[in-house]
C-alpha cells in the first residue's frame, strides 16, 4: 500500500485486540488484490443498547489504480 493503514473508532473505545485483527486481515486482501493505494476502515457501533449484543457497523474504503474506489459495508 502507498498510504498507511488508516482505521477510526468514532464514538467508542477501540478494543483490545482491534489493530493486530484488523491488520491480518488487510494482510490476505493485499494477498488477493496487490495494487492497493489505499485502505480506510472505520468501525462504529451503531446502537449501543447492550440489549442488541454490541454489533458492530465496519465500512472500507478502498482506492486501487487508476483512481478508482471501492466501498464495501456491513449492516448488522
């Protein structure tokens, strides 16, 4: 990748364990697609009822030559 790794935790407390799990598994997609520019992740909970098991939203923003824009999305 030309820019480093850029992940955000707006809102809550990054976890323990968050950057070794989220660097692995940047690691298998630059595996799979090895002109990455960029990568943006961001991790937001969004309903922090602790009836709803603390389900994450995860958002990545991949940029790959030349100049194109990848966004993928889950919603729990």
């Amino acid at each position: 990748m030309d820019v480093p790794l850029q992940v955000s935790f707006p809102d809550i407390e990054k976890p323990q364990n968050a950057d070794e799990l989220i660097s692995k598994h940047v690691s298998k997609l630059e595996e799979v697609c090895d002109h990455i520019t960029s990568c943006r992740i961001t991790v937001e909970m969004p309903n922090k009822h602790k009836e709803s098991g603390h389900l994450f939203r995860i958002r990545l923003d991949i940029h790959v030559p030349p100049g194109h824009e990848i966004v993928a999305t889950n919603h729990p």
